[in-house]
C-alpha cells in the first residue's frame, strides 16, 4: 500500500529543508470524520501482546496471552475484512508465547519469530525464544526456520527486499538479518553510540534499513544496505529529553524516509537523507509517533505509508493521520474509539480494523470520511 503524488505544497517544503533544520509552515488539523463498528467475533477470546498483522488480504492473529482460557497461546486466526468472516488457521510447533515479533513477507506469508514463553531455555536467553516460522495462507501450513543466534522479544522488524532486519527489544545494538530464501541468519554491528543502545525503530527503503535509536542522553539516525557488515550513526541533536519523546519511522514512496518526533505537544517530520541524517520537513502538532522512549518496547506501535492516507501512526486505542497532499494531520484516541484499547492495523485507503487490548471493547472496525 503505498501513496503516490505529493501537492506542491508538501514538495516545496520538503525541498526547502536543509540540515541546519530549517522549519516549515504548520500542520493543520484535518477534520477526518470517524465511524467506528464492530467486526465479527473471532474464533477465540481477545489476547494482549499478540501478533496483529495485514498480509494485503487477511488480518492475521497469532499467540499472546490471555482470553478465556488464560495463559500463553500457540494458536492463530485470520480474518478478511471484505467478506466480515474469520478463519482458523493450521496449527504450528512453536511453543506458546507472547510479546513476540510478526513481520508480512510481501507475498502473503507471515513470519513469526521469538518473543516470551513460560519454559525456560536452561541458558542466558532464559524465557525468550530463537525459533520461529514462516505461514502460508495458500495451503494453510507452516514452515519452521532455523534458529537465531539469540532470542529476542518485543523486537522491531522490517522487510527489506529478500531479507527481514530486526532490532533489539532492549539494549541489544546489533542487529539480527535473516534471510527467508536461504534460512540463515546474520547480524550487523551499530557503531559509534556506545553503550545501552537501544533501535527504537526500522524502515525499509528498498534493500536499505534506516532506523532510530537513542542511548540514555543521545538519539542517533542511521542508515545501511543489507550486507553491510555495519551501520554508521549520526547523532540526531534537534531534541531536548530523550526519556520523554516520541519518535516514529515510515518509508516514503519516493525514496528515503519520514522520522516523526514529538516532544510534549511539539510534533515534527523530518527527512532521512541517504547518510542517515535528518532534516527539518514539517511541523506536525496533531500527529502522534508510536513509540515512546521511555516506555519502549511496552506499548509501542507502528508507522507506515498508506496508500490514500499517507503517513499512519497506530498505538494502543489510537491513531494518528498526515496527508502529504494536503498537508493535514488528525489524532484519534479512545474516546472517539467508544474506549478500544488495543493495537490497530490499516487495511486500506479508508478503513482500521483493531483486534485484543484488556478494555471492555475488545474488537473495532474505523472507517474514515475525509
């Protein structure tokens, strides 16, 4: 799903921005109306840290804990928002667990990888897992890979080209780089931040990863092409409290990306150029990045391009909205969303459809009129 076009007014500030950031006009409020209804039931009881991910065709639901039964879960459905159905989907050998990390390949099969169980491994890894598998929605069956040279939960991941970039769920630097076609895993060095660095997100641009991260006192921009045996950093200075911000990353449809930054009610978009640094693009005060420094990686969420939208943010019971051709922003949270607490997918030009969360409303379809 990707955007195309951009109004002149969104190409002209984008050109005028240098890496002295140098502002640009503000974001207006955009006067999206929401209806928000209910899917139908899935095929089991709403889960927390569970996967919640649109393949081009299907919502797919996988793991996590809780609902009726409690407990980690190993079992997943799929839901297709055309026809307002569900379908159970095959079961897999991975042993139940949460907080893991669910990535869409591009051709409709889904990767599941890591996360937490409740058997402990016997080594360092302790209750977090290194296996994970690859689903097939054309024959319903599941593909096991091989094992990840350390587990990892909560960790953010992106496709680029035939490979899948993972960051550390905590202050893991490195990278993990997997290779679906090969089945084998590599890694990648982030030089230059020192120690307790932490990847707070990833986009792809083609086979290139930008990502974002901080230590306790530095945020750091960085860009890289898979195979490459490391990611130089450059020090992103335009901020003030790193522990209190939020930050967010999204490809752009023309190339490079979009880093968004909020800071108390000051939100701002930046360009990533191709060298990792960034630069002023638009004040933004009514979009909201996904995810929270301090609170990373709990309650984290996810930002991308959406064809007809432009730039989506989604977060626990919230969502957030800037049309690059008109240059409006809008931020829904759970009051309008009749108190929906739980993640939220786009899947479409108008349409979110959000699945799980400890609230009373534990299912939401938001169709958007602008």
């Amino acid at each position: 799903m990707r955007v195309t076009g951009r109004s002149a007014f969104a190409a002209t500030c984008l050109a005028a921005a240098t890496l002295a950031a140098t502002g640009c006009a503000a974001v207006e409020e955009w006067d999206v109306g929401v209806s928000v209804g209910e899917p139908a039931p899935a095929p089991f009881g709403t889960r927390v840290d569970h996967s919640l991910v649109w393949t081009g065709t299907e919502l797919f639901v996988w793991g996590g804990s809780g609902g009726e039964r409690g407990g980690l879960h190993a079992d997943g459905a799929a839901y297709a928002p055309d026809t307002d159905s569900w379908r159970v989907i095959a079961d897999v050998d991975l042993s139940p667990r949460t907080r893991h990390t669910t990535v869409a390949l591009g051709d409709g099969r889904v990767l599941v990888w890591g996360g937490s169980t409740a058997t402990h491994s016997g080594d360092e890894d302790g209750l977090m897992a290194r296996d994970g598998a690859i689903y097939d929605p054309g024959t319903d069956s599941w593909e096991p890979i091989a094992d990840a040279p350390e587990a990892r939960d909560l960790a953010p991941a992106t496709v680029a080209g035939d490979h899948v970039v993972f960051g550390g769920g905590g202050y893991q630097g490195d990278l993990l780089v997997y290779s679906p076609e090969d089945d084998a895993w590599d890694s990648v060095a982030v030089a230059g931040a020192g120690e307790l660095f932490r990847v707070f997100d990833l986009a792809a641009v083609d086979d290139e990863v930008v990502l974002v991260g901080a230590t306790f006192e530095r945020v750091f921009t960085g860009r890289f092409r898979i195979g490459d045996p490391s990611v130089p950093l450059v020090e992103f200075v335009d901020v003030e409290d790193v522990g209190g911000m939020y930050l967010g990353l999204a490809a752009r449809p023309e190339g490079g990306a979009l880093l968004a930054v909020e800071e108390g009610r000051e939100g701002r978009l930046y360009e990533v150029d191709g060298r990792g640094r960034a630069a002023t693009a638009h004040e933004a005060e009514h979009f909201h990045p996904p995810v929270h420094t301090a609170a990373f990686p709990l309650l984290t969420g996810e930002m991308e391009f959406v064809d007809g939208l432009g730039v989506v943010a989604t977060n626990a019971g919230e969502f957030s909205l800037w049309n690059m051709d008109t240059g409006l922003a809008h931020r829904s949270g759970s009051g309008t969303l009749d108190g929906y607490c739980g993640p939220i997918e786009p899947v479409g030009a108008d349409v979110l459809i959000g699945w799980g969360g400890r609230c009373e409303t534990g299912r939401i379809r938001i169709d958007l009129r602008a």
